[in-house]
C-alpha cells in the first residue's frame, strides 16, 4: 500500500534579519473527501489524506448515526477520488438529518443551528471506575508531541490519538484538529476497541464539540497539552468525562471529576 502524501516541498520567499532569500519549505497537504451515508451525500470533509475510512466512521459517530461496528453493513473508499459509501443497517439517511454541507478544517459541524441543549439528550452518560495516575498521562502527552512528525516539518497540523494507560493505540495527524479526533475514534470502532477505559488525547484546545465527540463515543477522560472551554468542562460534568489541560512537563489541570486522576488531593489551598 503506498502511503499517503501529508506534506510536500514548495519555494517560498523568506524574509530573516533584513533579507530575503528562496529557499524550500514544507507544507502540508489538504485533500476533500466526500462521505456518502445509506448512499445520501451526507457531508464533504476537507482533510489531510490519510486514513480516510477511520475519519468517515469517527465522523458518522459524532453525528450519531453510528454507534457500534455492527451498525456497518458495508463500507468501502475510493481514496484517489476522496470518496467514503457507507451502508448501515438503520434505514435513516441523511434526507432525514438536512442537507449535504461542506466542512472546512476549522468547524467541527453538525446538525447546523441546533442548541446544545437538543444534543446533549441523546449522549450517554460515561461511566468509569478506573482512575489514572499524573504520570501516565504526562507521560502519554510526551508521547504524543515525540511522534508529531508532521507538525515539526511543517507547523500545520494538529494530533489526536487514542491510548490506554500503557501507551498510544492509533495517533493521528490533520489539517483539521476534529478530523483529528474523527479518525482517532473511528479507528477504535473498526477495531472493535472498547472505548470505555480508554482515552483521547489531543494536542489542541478541548472545545465543547470535541468533548461530545468523546461522549459519543463513551470515552471516559479527555486529555489535552492545551486548554479546555468553560463550556467544555460545564458538558463534562454534566456527561462524566474527565477532562485534563496544559498536560506539559510535570505539570497538569484537572477540570472535571479529579478524584479519577491521581494523586487526588482532597483540600483546596485558597491561599
């Protein structure tokens, strides 16, 4: 299989102490891909062009419209055209959830106008009994920043991956930080991975789509080297997901549920 093209070498003039001078910079490589559900054109995702069917399925789970492996009846891509069919076995299509819509890298999307009140209601609330330590996640952190290859030749792409306390399962890069997530979500249900002592782990900010996103897909802690939205921890508790931010170093913020991040301290210094 050959492996997909994320960066590519240009001329660009660049200007240093007083001068300027042509020399070759990488850049990184956005693609569309076109996602077709129960054969409807349900939306266009403008991507980075790699791992394309994990970023399809996470993207249908963050609309809802799948929530297990067996939900899938069929599946196939045509990556050199960025098309992605999928068939599943409910009969809904996107005729019953709006218009086909274009996404751009930045949006994360959905149901356009909808409150968030509308779509708290059909997410899950995420149950976990099993407490992480500092460490692990700092450690998952460096993890993630040490295997950013992309992002360290070119500046233009945003990282998320999935892990368990021992490490990273899948990691990807994109142009968009929720194609980011999609994927990484997507690659667990294909798998057939159990979400539920899992967690994601993100190199950018932890906004409120992003956090229903993990909900969706029952992961119980969002982990980030950034920060998270007041709006974001507010779902959070409403939703039991941990969330964790400015992971960096030795050093981390607990936002939601602490006592599941240890060591849990039970006082507050309000010194």
């Amino acid at each position: 299989m050959i492996k997909p093209v994320l960066c590519k070498e240009r001329m660009v003039g660049m200007y240093r102490d007083g001068k300027m001078q042509v020399v070759s910079d990488v850049l990184v490589v956005e693609k569309p891909l076109t996602i077709f559900f129960n054969d409807n054109e349900l939306a266009t995702l403008v991507c980075s062009p790699e791992a394309l069917k994990e970023l399809g399925v996470g993207f249908l789970i963050s609309e809802g419209l799948l929530h297990s492996f067996a939900d899938i009846k069929k599946l196939s891509c045509n990556e050199e055209e960025g098309l992605l069919w999928v068939h599943s076995h409910s009969p809904e299509s996107c005729r019953d959830i709006g218009t086909s819509r274009h996404v751009n890298t930045c949006n994360g999307k959905g149901q356009a106008g909808l409150p968030y009140s509308n779509e708290i209601d059909p997410v899950p609330l995420v149950r976990t009994t099993s407490p992480s330590t500092a460490s692990q996640l700092l450690h998952l952190i460096s993890l993630l920043e040490e295997k950013s290859v992309t992002f360290r030749r070119t500046g233009g792409v945003h990282s998320a991956a999935l892990a368990d306390s021992n490490g990273l399962l899948a990691r990807y890069e994109d142009v968009g930080r929720h194609n980011a997530v999609d994927k990484s979500l997507g690659y667990a249900l294909l798998n057939q991975i159990d979400p539920e002592d899992k967690i994601l782990v993100l190199s950018g900010r932890i906004a409120s789509e992003i956090l229903l996103k993990a909900a969706r897909s029952r992961i119980p802690l969002v982990l980030s080297r950034s920060a998270p939205t007041y709006l974001a921890v507010e779902l959070a508790n409403k939703l039991g997901i941990t969330v964790v931010g400015f992971a960096r170093g030795e050093q981390l913020n607990v936002y939601s549920y602490m006592e599941r991040v240890l060591p849990y301290v039970t006082s507050i210094n309000t010194d």
